[in-house]
C-alpha cells in the first residue's frame, strides 16, 4: 500500500510537484483515494501486445533453447502422447509436428530422455486424427473470423474464442456420454437390487 501510493504521487505531475515543493502530499487528492483510470495505470506499467509482438517472439522462440526445453519437458510430463505435447508446446501448429519429432527423437537416442510407447508407438490413425482435428479447428477459427468481421489485432481474438468454444463443446459433450453411461448403470443397478429384494 505504501509503495502504491508513493507512485501514485510520483506518478500524477500535480502531486509530485507539491511534494517536490513542500515535502508533503495531498491525502485526499485522487491519486491516492483510488480514483483512477485502471486502464491508463495497466498500460503504464506494462505496453499492448501486438500481433507483431507475438509473431517476434515466435521467431525468437522456434529453434531456440528455451523451446528444446519445453519440448523435452512436455514428452516428459505427458509420457510421449503427441497429442498433449503439441497442445502444450508454444507457437506450434500441426505443420511442426515432423520438427518437434526430429527433436524429441534425437533426444531419445541421446539418452537424454526414455523412450515412451506412446510416442514410438503410435498409430498412423492417431497421427491423421489430430491433424484432420487441428485443420478443422484452423478452419472454424477462420469463419469466425470472418463472421465477426475481425482483422489485424483481433486475429488472435478470434482464434482464441473459436479455441474455448470448441473446447466447452468437447467438454459439454463428454459430460453428456458420462450421464448417459453411468446414469443408465445406476437406474440398471437399482432395478437388480430391487428385484433381488423381491426375491
């Protein structure tokens, strides 16, 4: 609290010129009982990501250590499944899936990490499904784009509200399999239980 508010007063040029002055500070000036533009005060401490920001740091971030990190943390932590690992890795599509092998294969033969089933083992079918999955979402991403007349900055916007939507659906859809699975069992179950009552 104290170090928020000596920079709201060092901060507002009023203030800073009577402290600068007198050595003492207005505590009913607005700076200090909270009146502020949030906003303004976010955006000074930290500037608006562009798309251009990303698309640095993504060049910056490919081929990096940093990236060859999270690529051996995520087989790790996900044992192999390609699935999970191009989800979690940054600034990936389905189109870096053969890199993001390379590199993970060459750390298997290096020792450096073990050698999963999953990921040696995996099915062609497997591999087809989360391309034909991440094209269809590329796709959906773009015709929401599209419908919400979106351009330029708000590229990512879109992506990212396409993503969530197609992810509640997913979930919304496995909730429903897990009621239909199981609430049938519990009302089968219950009609065995009574029946053997009745016996």
């Amino acid at each position: 609290q104290i170090l928020g508010k000596a920079y709201a007063v060092l901060s507002d040029a009023e203030q800073r010129a009577v402290y600068d002055e007198q050595g003492t500070v207005d505590e009913e000036g607005a700076a200090l009982r909270g009146e502020r533009d949030w906003q303004d005060y976010w955006r000074l401490l930290f500037k608006k990501i562009s798309v251009k920001d990303i698309e640095d740091f993504e060049k910056s971030y490919k081929d990096s250590e940093e990236e060859l990190a999270d690529i051996k943390a995520a087989y790790m932590d996900f044992e192999g499944d390609m699935d999970r690992i191009m989800e979690s890795v940054l600034c990936v599509d389905y189109t870096d899936e053969p890199r993001i092998r390379k590199i993970i294969e060459k750390a298997i033969d290096s020792g450096e990490v073990p050698s999963y089933k999953g990921f040696v083992k995996e099915s062609k079918q497997k591999m087809i499904a989360r391309k034909r999955r991440v094209e269809k979402e590329a796709r959906e991403a773009e015709k929401t784009k599209d419908e919400l007349g979106l351009g330029g900055e708000d590229d990512l916007k879109a992506l990212i509200q396409s993503r969530n939507k197609d992810r509640k659906k997913e979930m919304d859809d496995f909730l429903a399999q897990l009621e239909a699975k199981y609430g049938n069992n519990a009302k089968k179950g219950g009609k065995k239980t009574a029946a053997k009552k009745g016996k």
